[in-house]
C-alpha cells in the first residue's frame, strides 16, 4: 500500500492538471442551482435543507415536508460521485429510525436486491443513472420531474405502510 506522502503527491499533481477542479465546481454549481430551482418551484411542498460536499464522493441536500417530518424522516437529492449519478435516498433522522424504516421498506422495489441496509440511508433511488453534463437545461429538467416522481411514490409507499 502507498503511503500517504505518495497518495497526496497523485491528488496534488491531478489538481494541478486543472480537470478536477473545473468538474467538481461544476458539479457543486448544478447541485447548487438544482436546489435553488427546486426550492423556487416545490417551496410550498418541502422545506430544502443547504448544499452538503461529503468527501469529494456526494454532493447532496435534504428536503422534507410535515409528514416526513412526524416520522422523523427527510429526502435528500443525491449527486453520488463515485458513480457519477442522481439518487433520491430516503433517510432516518437517527440510526435507530433507518433501521426501524429499512426493516418495514427493505422488500420494495428500491431494496429488494440489497441484502443490508445502505451505510447512509433507507432508500437509495437513482434517478439518473448516466447524466449527460452536455446538455445541463434537459439534464435539470430530468432531475426535476424524476425527483418528484420518487419522492411521490416513497411518500405513498410511507403513507400507505
């Protein structure tokens, strides 16, 4: 295994090609404006939490409303890194509520290929599996209307459970 002194000499001299730097901006930039358009048009069905930058392998933010919130679960709009796709994931508030939660939800469509709960969530739905960062208006448009759509039927699935 590298040591640590190897392993930040490869990140520093990928930095300085300039490549990752622009990308992850623009990355944290769409996620950014993907929040703030969300926030714009669903402002009065969720309540949109600020951007999160995990360890350069999500970027994401939450959104609840009242009924996720007397469950004491949130939404959170995903861009997983590792992956380079959107994911909608359902989370508990504490550990013990996603466990609570992924026992009741673990046979749905979402989960009924994982043998063990996410490390991070309940659900994790991905709703673009390969973006084209080309065309970032129809690429919005897709995460807007495929974000809803999850969140619509996760929702369904909580009322109706």
């Amino acid at each position: 295994m590298k040591n640590l002194n190897d392993i930040v000499a490869v990140y520093q001299n990928e930095l300085r090609k300039g490549d990752i730097i622009v990308a992850y901006n623009q990355l944290v930039k769409l996620m950014m404006n993907t929040r703030t358009e969300l926030a714009k048009e669903l402002g009065h069905q969720y309540s949109f939490a600020t951007i999160l930058h995990g360890y350069m392998d999500y970027t994401y933010f939450y959104y609840t409303n009242d009924f996720l919130k007397s469950k004491k679960l949130k939404l959170g709009l995903v861009l997983n890194h590792l992956e380079m796709r959107f994911e909608v994931w359902l989370l508990g508030n504490t550990i013990p509520i996603q466990k609570e939660y992924w026992n009741l939800l673990k046979s749905t469509k979402w989960n009924k290929y994982k043998t063990e709960m996410p490390q991070y969530s309940i659900i994790e739905a991905v709703i673009i599996a390969k973006p084209d960062f080309n065309n970032l208006t129809l690429l919005s448009h897709h995460i807007h209307q495929n974000m809803i759509q999850v969140s619509d039927e996760i929702i369904e699935l909580l009322e109706n459970t």
